[in-house]
C-alpha cells in the first residue's frame, strides 16, 4: 500500500472525492434534513411521527433506533454522576441569521460562536432553534418549550444542549428576536440577518444537568448524539411562545416528537454542590 504523502492527484480529483464524500452512509446521519415539508408532527398522518421510518430509506432509524429521542427524564432513573463536572463550553458572539424552516425557527450562526467540551472533543455550537411544547419531559412533566442548542464536532458527531420553558416572565434572548419574529409572521420570509448574537443568552443559568445519549428529533433521527438537558426551568411569556408558532410557515400550534421509550439506557444526572443550584433545581417543580 503506498503511502497517502506519495499520492499527487489531480485538483479535479480532490474535489470529485469531496463531492461524494456527502453520500457516504452515515456522513449526514448526526445532521437534520434540509427539507422539513416531507415529515409533519401530525399523530395518525402518513407522514406522521409513528411513520417517520416508513417515508425514505435513510429515515429508518426513527422506527428501528434503539436511543432514540426525547425522552422522560425522571429523577428514579438518573444516577448522580458527580465526576461528569460542571459544562466546560467557552461561546462567543457572532454573526447570525434567523430562518424558518417550516416546521421550526431556528437562529444559525455564520461565524465562529464557541464550542462545548465533552471527553477531550470539541463540539462547535452552529445553530439554536425551538420545539412547542418540551420534547423532554422532567418526571413525566412537559413544558411549555424547549430550545435546542446543536453543536458539531470536526467528526460530524452531534452534542445538544437542551433548555426547557415554562409560562412566565418573557425570556431575555427571545425578547431581542421578537421584532424578527413579527416579521416572519407578517411576511412569511424564510431568512432574515440579525446582526451579532451572543450564544450566552441563549444558553442562561443554571448548572445541574441530566445527561444521556439519544438521537435527533427530526428524521434522520441519527443516533449517538449526546443530549444535556439543564435542570433548571427557564420562563417564558405567552406572547413571545405566540410569536413562535405565529412564525411559523405551516401554522403548526406544536412541532414536538413524542416520547420514545428508554430501552435500558443510562441518564446520568451532575447537580452542582452549592446551595443555590439546589434551590433553583427543587423550585421548578
């Protein structure tokens, strides 16, 4: 076998072999498809989510998947897992832009806005978006929202940090997106700049962490995604949760997988030692 350093291809051959490194199996299995208008959350529809699998090929796992997402994250289940320590991510501000993507909003960064550490790898955070209501549940408890924090790694390997809502006081980083959103509503557009964003906001407090592996939530529904859902339950207000759906292009009132079951999995829970952290986590329940 020669080595890779004696190998002088031509500049139409690398490029050749980027293009269908795209198609390789499982090169896009951590990502969510570009085109949401073929899956719908409309329990019974044939395009449904109990027939996911059924509608492409590549999609089978959402029937077939054994860690598939959301899931009930119960207290009975999870193992306090004090040597999984405090989040180690670092963001930064960056330029953004704020998308419909027919079943959800999404804010997708076009520069660098940081990265989340698990294990020694790097997971860089490339896009926020919403589900109406929770996709997770917090001892069978669903929530009025969930935010989706996705970040991938150089490997193409999904970790998400996962926020839940509850009527409330307005949220700050949705406060800032509101005049967007009333945009999107109006005019139906499908992208709009808004400026510099500060992943932060998004991100908020609170340190206790439930943490587990699953699968996106959309089809693919690609597995082997690592999910941390925050204990701490962020506030909403009803008018920007209106907003949201308003927004939206099909008019949908909630675009939320429902449960999948746990199949033996392990949910691993860090609760931070501090007296305010605890307070907080038993407050939202």
């Amino acid at each position: 076998m020669r080595s890779a350093r004696h190998l002088h291809l031509p500049v139409w051959a690398l490029l050749l072999l980027l293009h269908f490194s795209a198609f390789v199996p499982g090169a896009r299995g951590q990502q969510e498809t570009d085109d949401e208008s073929e899956f719908s959350y409309d329990c019974g529809s044939e395009n449904g989510p109990e027939n996911w699998g059924k509608i492409k090929e590549e999609w089978a796992t959402c029937g077939t998947g054994r860690m598939q997402s959301p899931i009930d994250l119960s207290d009975r289940h999870a193992a306090q897992t004090p040597n999984l320590g405090y989040l180690n991510h670092s963001y930064r501000s960056a330029k953004a832009s704020i998308v419909n993507r027919g079943h959800d909003i999404a804010v997708t960064f076009q520069g660098d806005a940081g990265s989340l550490w698990i294990n020694g790898t790097a997971y860089h955070l490339t896009q926020v978006h919403w589900h109406s209501p929770s996709e997770h549940h917090l001892n069978s408890h669903q929530y009025s929202l969930e935010l989706h924090m996705v970040h991938l790694s150089t490997e193409n390997k999904a970790a998400v940090i996962g926020r839940l809502y509850k009527i409330g006081r307005r949220d700050h980083f949705l406060h800032k997106l509101e005049p967007y959103l009333r945009r999107m509503a109006g005019t139906k557009e499908k992208e709009e700049n808004v400026g510099v964003v500060d992943p932060w906001e998004a991100r908020g407090d609170g340190e206790a962490y439930y943490r587990y592996t699953g699968s996106l939530t959309t089809p693919a529904c690609g597995e082997g995604v690592i999910w941390t859902v925050i204990k701490r339950v962020a506030t909403v207000s009803t008018h920007q949760l209106k907003l949201l759906t308003d927004a939206v292009h099909d008019g949908l009132e909630m675009n939320a997988r429902p449960l999948q079951k746990l199949n033996g999995r392990d949910i691993s829970l860090f609760c931070a030692h501090d007296d305010h952290e605890r307070y907080y986590a038993a407050a939202d329940y």
